[in-house]
C-alpha cells in the first residue's frame, strides 16, 4: 500500500526533528557521515555519464540518504521507499526533490511505484530489519531491475561470520564512538519518546503507532558480509565486495553484470 498521510508539519519543524533523528543516530553510527559521503562517492563514479539516472533508497528513514543524494546528483531521479510514515511524514514535509514511497520492502508492492529499469540501489542502517529470506528475495528483485554496470550499496553493521572477529569488530566500533564523542547524544528510545509527545507530530505518531501494531515486531537478517555478496553475485551481480569498513560497519558494494 502507498497512500499517504496527510500532515501540517512545517519545513522548519521537520528540520528540528530530522537534525535530533541525525545526532542520536550517531550514537550508534559514529562514522555516519563518511558512510553517507562514502556512499554518494560510489554512486557518483558508478553513474558517470548516465544522463538521468534513476536511484532508490531502500528503507530510506526521513530521507537523510536520499537528501544528500540530491544534493550530489541533481539530474538523477530519486525515490525513497519506506513503511514508516512518521519518519516519511518528516521526509516529505522538509525535503524536496524527492519521490516518497509508502511501502513494504518484504512486500512486492513498491515495484509498482518505481520505473522498470533503475542504475542504483542504497541503503543505510535498514535492510538488517529483513529476514533472510525477505533479504535474498529483494537481492533477487534488485538484480531484475538493475541496469548492466548499475550499482547496489548497502551501508549497515554487518557481522563477519567469525565469533573472534565479530567480538572485535564490536570492540573497534565501541572504541571509535568514545573517541569521537557520540555517545552521549540522544537514544533512539528517547527520540520516539519525544516524538510521540509532540502535539506537531500527533497525526503521524498515531499512524505510527497503527501501523506497527499491524506488522508487528521484525525478524533481523543474520546474513553475514560474505552470505549477502552470495546472494548478491545469485541475483546478477558480478562484483561484490566492502568498499569501506570500521569494525563491523560496512559499505557493500554490488555491480550488476
């Protein structure tokens, strides 16, 4: 289902709230903003000479991916796909330039709200809320999508498949947080606390709420670096490999054949 929820939130309230979303997401991804850059580095090189490239952020949040791939390629067509309309309610009322998708990702319905051919697919800190199953089903339809040449990058914590390394990986990921300091900014819990208390955001916290009462609680993807570059190369895509990494933060990268 893609219909929208209607709001009255202004541009400048959703900005309060998209800056609080960004602080308290650095708690638990200190590097976000390099894997944000990263990521828009990849897709920049990738689709050099595309003259209008078609991208979808998956799972794409309040759009803070998908802004700054605006920012970054302003002939590309960007469509972000998310079932959270709270966080798409904050999306769509302060960015523009952006198509906004209400749908599931575990789901077949969003295919009919995108074009049939894209050059590249992202995502952030999102698709680990898939099942394996659901996660190698997407792979699949990404890889029907894709262009030759196009690009699927996935930037999230992904686990190595070694419990040694794994216990490391956490460790360098805690280590880099201090040092940077994050990890006094605000929680995730505290975020939807205050949010579901802002008389602003009342008509979007109660469709929140409605809808995760109807999909209920998710089964994460326990799919490791190597078990997505699989399912990957399954779905078409010839190349794929971590192009950047700190700990068990990642940015996989895939390119269809």
């Amino acid at each position: 289902m893609t219909g929208w929820i209607m709001t009255q939130v202004t541009s400048d309230a959703a900005q309060t709230w998209l800056d609080r979303w960004d602080a308290q997401q650095e708690r638990y991804v200190a590097d976000r903003e390099e894997r944000f850059t990263v990521l828009c580095d990849i897709v920049e090189a990738a689709l050099d000479g595309v003259a209008e490239p078609v991208i979808l952020d998956l799972g794409c949040g309040p759009g803070s991916l998908a802004a700054r791939l605006r920012d970054r390629l302003p002939h590309a067509t960007i469509i972000g796909i998310d079932s959270d309309p709270l966080l798409l309610g904050l999306a769509r009322a302060h960015y523009t330039g952006i198509t906004w998708v209400d749908a599931d990702l575990s789901k077949r319905e969003w295919l009919a709200e995108v074009p049939p051919v894209i050059n590249a697919a992202v995502s952030t800190t999102a698709l680990h809320w898939l099942n394996n199953s659901q996660l190698t089903e997407l792979y699949r339809t990404l890889g029907s999508l894709m262009a030759p040449g196009g690009v699927f990058i996935n930037g999230d914590n992904i686990q190595l498949g070694d419990s040694r390394l794994d216990k490391l990986a956490e460790v360098v990921r805690r280590r880099r947080a201090e040092r940077v300091g994050v990890l006094d900014n605000e929680e995730w819990g505290a975020w939807w606390e205050a949010v579901n208390s802002s008389p602003e955001l009342l008509e979007l916290a109660q469709a929140w709420i409605e809808r995760k009462a109807k999909t209920g609680e998710h089964t994460e993807s326990t799919l490791t670096v190597a078990g997505q570059a699989d399912a990957l190369r399954a779905a078409g895509f010839g190349s794929v490999a971590p192009l950047w990494q700190v700990g068990d933060d990642h940015v996989l990268v895939a390119i269809k054949a």
